[in-house]
C-alpha cells in the first residue's frame, strides 16, 4: 500500500509506503510497478543508482527534459529539492523542498524538466534514485545551489560542493 500526495508543484509527488516494523527491523517495499501504476504512476524505470554523501555536502541541482525520477533515501537523512525548470511552465522557478530519511521512508516523484539536489543532513546518507532514461542519454541542466533568482533555502551556509556544482556555466 502507498499514499500518493500532489505536492506544491505539479507532477511533483509525495509517495508514503506502508511498511512492516517490529522488534527486528523493518520491511519496506521500494517500488512495485502493479501498485504504483494504480495510483497513476505509469512511469518505465530502467535504471536504478545510488549516491552516498556525508554530512554537508550538496549534489545537484541538476535534472533534464526527458527523465523521471523516483528518489528515497535507504540511509540518513538529506533535504531534498526540486525545482520546475520548465521556461514554459507558468511555475518555471518555483520550488519545494522535503525531508527523506531511513526514518519517514518517505519517497518524491520528479519529473522531466524539473532539476533536484540534495544535502546530506547526518553523518552519511544513501540517495536512491529510479530513473526513466539513462543516465547521461539526455542533455542535463545544471542550477547553482543558491542561485539568487530562485531564493531557495537550504539550512546550510558553506555547503561541501562538487567543481560542477560549485562553477555552474554561464553565471
């Protein structure tokens, strides 16, 4: 069972899966096409990747017009953004932000033309990410962190950045 939340952005969902605890740990299914697919979610994932980071480290934000991304987080906890790049879209720019952690198991659905980046809030996190294309098949995007056209916060001030999100091109 999951629940399915349209949040603030459209295309942009919030997914809760039911999960199994007791005494032992936990049981959680990451992803079953047949059940996701009911709720509308009718989407061809055909690879799956994983980030780890450490504490104050910034990935992203990056994206492309052709992909869809189902993201969860296996281990810690990371501040997620996702932000519609869309320069057609009447809500090009606007953006949200979530937490993902082991704890909540929650999962955001992100679609093409929206880019996302993350911040590992605890000692290490572990990104998950379904993809529906190949990485590097289509052209992506780049947006510095704290680009100042899109005022998006991050409860960081001197994030750990990678020399392609640190010297976004063009700016």
């Amino acid at each position: 069972m999951i629940e399915v939340i349209q949040t603030n952005l459209e295309g942009v969902l919030l997914i809760k899966p039911t999960y199994f605890e007791d005494h032992r740990g936990y049981y959680l299914e990451t992803y079953n096409k047949k059940l996701y697919k009911e709720k509308g979610i009718d989407i061809d994932f055909v690879e799956d990747d994983i980030s780890i980071a450490t504490k104050g480290v910034i990935k992203g934000i990056h994206g492309d017009s052709s992909t869809w991304k189902l993201i969860s987080c296996l281990h810690g906890e990371f501040y997620l953004v996702v932000i519609n790049y869309d320069e057609e879209s009447k809500d090009f720019g606007k953006w949200q932000s979530f937490v993902l952690s082991q704890t909540n198991k929650h999962q955001v659905l992100v679609p093409p033309k929206h880019g996302n980046g993350h911040l590992c809030l605890t000692e290490k996190s572990i990104f998950h990410y379904k993809q529906s294309s190949y990485y590097g098949s289509s052209k992506q995007f780049t947006i510095l962190w704290n680009d100042p056209k899109f005022k998006i916060f991050w409860p960081i001030k001197d994030p750990i950045l990678s020399e392609r999100d640190a010297l976004v091109p063009g700016l």
